[in-house]
C-alpha cells in the first residue's frame, strides 16, 4: 500500500494530480490518499480529506512508501518508523504556501541523506517508475525522541 | 516537593513582604492625618481590605512566592516589579475614585510602597547569595503548546524533557489528547493572520489557561497559539522559550522573528541560523 498525505492546510493539486497519473499506470496498486479538497477531481484514487491521529499513525505503519509534501511532521514520522519517504515540497510561486521554506527543507533533508526529493511532477514519476516494486527502501531513520543534546539545553535553561 | 529551605525562603519573604506592606500603609495614613485630613475607621478598614486583598491577589498572579520563583534574585526581581505594579494600580483604582479617602492618598501611598519595596529587594540581593539552593531540585509547572501537525510532532520529539515534571500539554486539535495520554491537556482554538475575531478568540482562551494554570515555563514549537503564549507570558513574567521549527532552513519563521524580541530564549535547529541572540543546540532528529 501506498501512503499519500498533502497535510490539512493547503490543498496540493500537483501532487494529487501527479499520483492520479501514477495509479493510471499502476491499477493494481493500492493508494490511501489525503489532502484538501479542491478544484482537481481524481479519477483513479480517492481521496481523504482528513485523516484522525490514530489512523495517520495506522497509515504509516502500514504502508510500503509514503509520498508526501515537505512537511515536517510526516518526514519525522516516516524517518521514526523507517519507511522509505518521497517528498514532493510545495512551491509558493504556484500558491501551494505561504512561502518557500518547504524547498529550504526539501534541499536540505536531501543533503543530508534523510528523505528521496522529487522536486516537480516529472520527478515524482520518475522517481516512482524507478522504485516500485522493488527498489524501495528507506534512505535513513531516526530514533523514537529528540538528541540528548538540545533536551539537556532546554532543561538547563528552565532550572538555572 | 518541597525542601525545608524553600518553604523557609518563601515563608520570609511572604511575611516580610507582608510586614512592608503594612508599614507603607501606616506610613501613609501618618503623613495624610499630619497635613490635616480625617479617616473614619470604617475607611482605614477599607483600606485594609483594599490593600490586602489587591497584594494577595497581585502575588498570586505573579507566582511571587512560589517554590520556583524563589531561587533566584533576578526571578524574584521580575516577579516583585510586575506584582508591585499590578498591586499599586489596583489599589489607584479602588482608593482613588473612593471619595472616603483625602485626595493623593492613593499616590502617597503608592510612593512610599515603591520605595520600600525598591529597598527591600536591594536587601534581597545582598541576602540571597547566602542562600545555597540546589538548582536540580528547582521544579516547574511548565505550560507545552504546539498546533496540529509538524509543530505537534516536533514538541513530542523532546518528551525526555517532560519526564516526571508537571507539564500541561496545549493545542488546537482535541483528538491529540491521546499522544499525551499521561498529561494534562488542553485545547484552544486556532488563530490566523486573516481574522481578528479569531485571533480575539485564541488570545482569551490562551490568556484564561495561562492565568488557571499558572506556569512557571511556556515553551513552544510554534504557530500561532504558541506565539501568543509567548507574548502573554512575556508580560505576566513567565519564563518564555520558543523552539523555531526544523522546517525554517533558510532563515528564521516569521513568528520566530516576532518571537526574538520577546521570548527569554529562542532557538534555532540548524547551526548556520545561531547568532548571540538565537540558540542552536541540536535539533529534534
């Protein structure tokens, strides 16, 4: 199964749209999709407007690969529980955010190993065709809470 | 808990405190009666009342006496001038549109306390150094707000931090309740930069939680609830840290910058976005 989350502020038609095309292609492929509603109708996946907690988690143990924007919250997920994660960022110039930052973070979780980036729609597919089925693995995970380093900081500051 | 010396240290400076109060306010009814004007004794009791109950209520806002507010000058310090102003200007409010009492004896008053409060800490800092607290024993109600999302997942990646300390976890989606399920939790409703009625909302809720619980720490990782519990803190002399978000790679978020010039302590989780007023000590991966 393949997980798909645009998070629930924005809608992001290129990925949905992108991921519409995929499951064209891959019909025997399960997708569990979420994002906003918007303009863009799929035709061949449906599509979540928003999913509990409980069952995001659920999603995320379940899959086989994540697709998602640069949002940090799913990267940490997917990175907490090793999955392998494709990130597509969202792009202000299209009014997907506010500003650009999401690209900031896609680069730099790129460069530092973490996540696999598609940086537009052409990549996405590209990226997908080259993985699926058998080429997915997780680039990198991480432990289940925060660096020693910045809780003893914090600690620090709240006792001296 | 509690050790012996902190209840000891609160204990004096509540009944020297107490003990100054009330001397100012004797010294103030010297100084009306002096230059001619009459109490009755029902308005000195009323001056009494007024004064006590405004002091009582002004110290408990400020958390003047709490165990952790003891330990230091400088915490003692922003929690006496802040309880000190409140105070005075209640008691402006309630004696100085009374017309029982003679004209300017709010302002005599007002300016004798100040005095001796300005005294009384100048003492403070000569004593306190004598005191050997034990930092590691200093615990604080800390107040955790993060809206849904990346900034949740964010505050929970540093939950070592919370470990048997007296959190109260905030946010604007309820379903989030159980990633905390050992916590107390609250929820507030969410702000945005495009509706003011909404943002009247968020700052109620926000500013009613902070006065109910009454922490000592606000820490955030972001969005807009955080922000204003970082501004509502800063004013009611709550220890105030902002944790801008791995997200903000290339510069700081907007409400980061907002955040510098009012939270105690800012920081950032990628090191080439330190500077002397921004912290970078890890990050949250």
């Amino acid at each position: 199964m393949i997980f798909v989350t645009a998070g629930t502020q924005l809608p992001f038609d290129r990925l949905i749209k992108t991921i519409d095309d995929i499951a064209a292609e891959f019909p025997n492929t399960n997708f569990v999709v979420q994002a906003l509603y918007s303009n863009y109708k799929a035709k061949n996946i449906d599509v979540l407007d928003f999913i509990s907690p409980a069952d995001f988690t659920k999603y995320i143990d379940d899959c086989d690969l994540i697709i998602s924007h640069a949002g940090m919250g799913t990267i940490i997920s997917a990175l907490v529980k090793k999955k392998p994660i494709i990130v597509m960022p969202r792009l202000a110039k299209y009014k997907e955010h506010r500003n650009e930052h999401q690209l900031g973070t896609a680069k730099q979780m790129d460069l530092l190993g973490y996540v696999d980036v598609a940086y537009d729609e052409y990549e996405l597919v590209y990226k997908f065709r080259q993985m699926w089925p058998n080429q997915v693995v997780p680039r990198n995970s991480i432990g289940y809470v925060a660096s020693e380093k910045i809780i003893t900081s914090l600690n620090d500051f709240i006792k001296y | 808990m509690l050790t012996t010396k902190q209840t000891l240290a609160r204990l004096v400076l509540a009944l020297s405190d107490f003990l100054l109060l009330n001397v100012c306010l004797y010294a103030s009814y010297h100084f009306a009666t002096k230059y001619g004007f009459n109490f009755t004794s029902h308005s000195i009791y009323q001056a009494i009342l007024f004064t006590w109950s405004s002091w009582l209520l002004s110290t408990y806002i400020f958390r003047l006496y709490s165990g952790y507010t003891i330990y230091k000058v400088k915490d003692i310090y922003r929690a006496t001038w802040r309880a000190i102003t409140f105070h005075l200007l209640a008691v402006y409010f309630l004696i100085g549109a009374n017309h029982a009492f003679p004209a300017n004896f709010a302002l005599t008053y007002g300016v004798v306390t100040g005095l001796g409060f300005v005294l009384s800490r100048i003492m403070c800092i000569a004593i306190m150094p004598l005191v050997k607290f034990n930092f590691e024993k200093r615990e604080a109600n800390i107040m955790a707000i993060a809206s849904v999302g990346g900034h949740w997942i964010e505050l929970l990646r540093i939950m070592p931090l919370f470990k048997g300390k007296n959190v109260t976890f905030v946010s604007n989606k309820a379903s989030l309740a159980n990633t905390v399920s050992d916590y107390k939790f609250h929820t507030v409703p969410d702000a945005s930069r495009s509706s003011v009625y909404k943002l009247v909302k968020c700052i109620v809720s926000v500013l009613g939680l902070i006065l109910f619980l009454r922490p000592q720490v606000i820490i955030t990782t972001g969005a807009a609830p955080g922000l204003l519990g970082i501004f509502i803190g800063k004013i009611l002399g709550i220890k105030t840290i902002w944790i801008d978000s791995i997200a903000n790679v290339d510069k700081l978020s907007l409400s980061g910058l907002i955040a510098l010039w009012t939270a105690d302590k800012v920081y950032t989780q990628w090191e080439h976005l330190a500077s002397p007023k921004v912290t970078y000590s890890g990050n949250i991966l």
